[in-house]
C-alpha cells in the first residue's frame, strides 16, 4: 500500500491498470476506507491521489502549486465511486484514478503488529509507528499505558500539552502545524491536509487532531485526517455520533489557540 515503493500493488494500480487483483490486505484497507469514507461525508476518501501529487505532498516533488484549471481537470479522476472491489478484483473507472491509503495504512501496520502479538499470546503491549499508537492490556508497572499529546508548535521544537490513558484503545493524531510545503513563488505554507471536495488544501480551522477509541488503529487513523479536512465544528458533530470516540481538538479562534476535549477524555496531572 505504499505509494512511495515501485513493486508494491498499490504503485501497480496506480501505474494505469483498470482493474488488478489484490490481496487480503488491501481488501481490509479498502473496506474500512470506504465505511469510514461514508460516514465522513466524503471528507476521507483516497482516490485523492492525484491532487496529493499535484500539490506536491505525494512521491513525486513540485516546483509550484496547481492552477484552478489544473485542480479541476483532476478533480474528474477524485472520488471513491469510481472504484469498486469485486472479490478481490479492484476496478476503476479510469485508468487515470490514483489511490493513495498513506491516511490508514500506517495505523493498518499498527494493528497487523498488535494482532502478530496477540497470536504469540502476547496480551499486554504498545505498538507505535509515526505516532499512530495501539495498546492493549497494562504496562510493566501494572497501569493504563501513558500517553503524550503534543503541543503544536510551528518552531519545531516538541512539547507535551497533556497526557491521557489507553485502556484497550488505539490514538492516532493528525496535525498541519509541522506538516506543510512553502510555495517557491508565492512564500505560502500549503497544508498537507487536502479538502476532497474542493481538490485544494484544507481551509481548516484545526491545528491538531486526536483521535481515541476502542476500535482499530487504522480507523482512528481514517478519522483523524477527515476531521482535519472538515474543522472543528463538523468533527465535533460526527465525532459526537460515536459513544466510545474520544477526540482532542486544538485550533485557531480570532488568531487565538484553543483546544476541545470530548467529555470522557481524561487527562492525567
């Protein structure tokens, strides 16, 4: 699923085929891109891929942004309706459409690592890659694991704003203050975080999100960088549709910082 490796099934499809046969692997990312794809409205959807690339935040760098008429020439290939999985057959409409799962598959590696232990009998653990995070059990001292949620600083440096628990759950966290690109001509920050509506980067009122829940990596992962696309408000509202999702928001109001919590969030002192 990496689009950034020249053999993987992902880059295969990408490559100009209309239809390729694809492993369980794949199949689960793709099922559960498109669940949470639907109850996002559409703000999480990774047939994004080409307006990734065109902004230059996919494997292939840019010297400038996209015109308007660029953005809408791609925009013809966006959308998770112009692919369909038959068995374990994927087909596209276009030969055109790019995928691109890097939004779930990293908190999918996350979850293959937590079941690989679970199969050893392993009941107790922590798995993390890129801050994408799954926890089952206790820690060594018997407790809930401990977990960091960063301030979002646009320096560089790294700091704790605060620390929570998980009890069986898994977190993944979405931020644009560290991830951008600056425009060679215009001296812009461009977000990372793409609006799959609109084809352009997220005009979005949210620095950071943090996503907890009892459910897997991936989907927490999924959901994260919707509610970055979408902004506080309708990340609070959908966010507020699942009993057992936690999230952590913080975001600019009147160029000031403020932060969210969902009510049964606990903070540790």
């Amino acid at each position: 699923m990496s689009t950034y490796h020249s053999n993987s099934i992902i880059t295969k499809i990408n490559g100009g085929l209309l239809f390729s046969k694809v492993d369980n692997h794949f199949k689960n990312v793709f099922l559960l891109a498109k669940e949470v794809h639907q109850r996002t409205n559409g703000y999480f959807d990774p047939t994004v891929g080409k307006m990734v690339n065109a902004w230059g935040f996919g494997p292939v760098k840019i010297d400038k942004e996209p015109t308007n008429i660029q953005v809408d020439s791609l925009m013809q290939f966006v959308g998770f309706d112009k692919i369909t999985l038959d068995d374990d057959i994927l087909n596209k409409t276009s030969s055109e459409i790019y995928i691109d799962f890097n939004a779930i598959a990293k908190g999918y590696g996350v979850d293959e690592l937590g079941r690989f232990l679970e199969s050893k009998n392993i009941k107790n653990y922590l798995v993390e890659i890129g801050g994408e995070i799954r926890a089952r059990g206790k820690n060594a001292k018997g407790e809930n694991w401990s977990i960091g949620i960063e301030e979002p600083n646009f320096d560089g440096t790294r700091s704790l704003q605060k620390v929570t628990t998980l009890k069986n759950e898994a977190i993944a966290t979405s931020g644009n203050y560290r991830k951008f690109r600056i425009d060679e001509v215009t001296g812009k920050k461009i977000a990372h975080t793409l609006n799959p509506k609109t084809g352009f980067p997220a005009e979005t009122d949210l620095l950071s999100v943090s996503v907890i829940a009892p459910v897997s990596c991936a989907e927490v992962d999924a959901y994260a960088t919707a509610f970055m696309s979408m902004g506080v408000k309708k990340a609070k509202t959908i966010a507020a549709t699942f009993p057992k999702m936690k999230v952590f928001l913080v975001y600019l109001e009147n160029d000031e910082v403020q932060t969210f919590a969902s009510p049964s969030l606990e903070f540790k002192d």
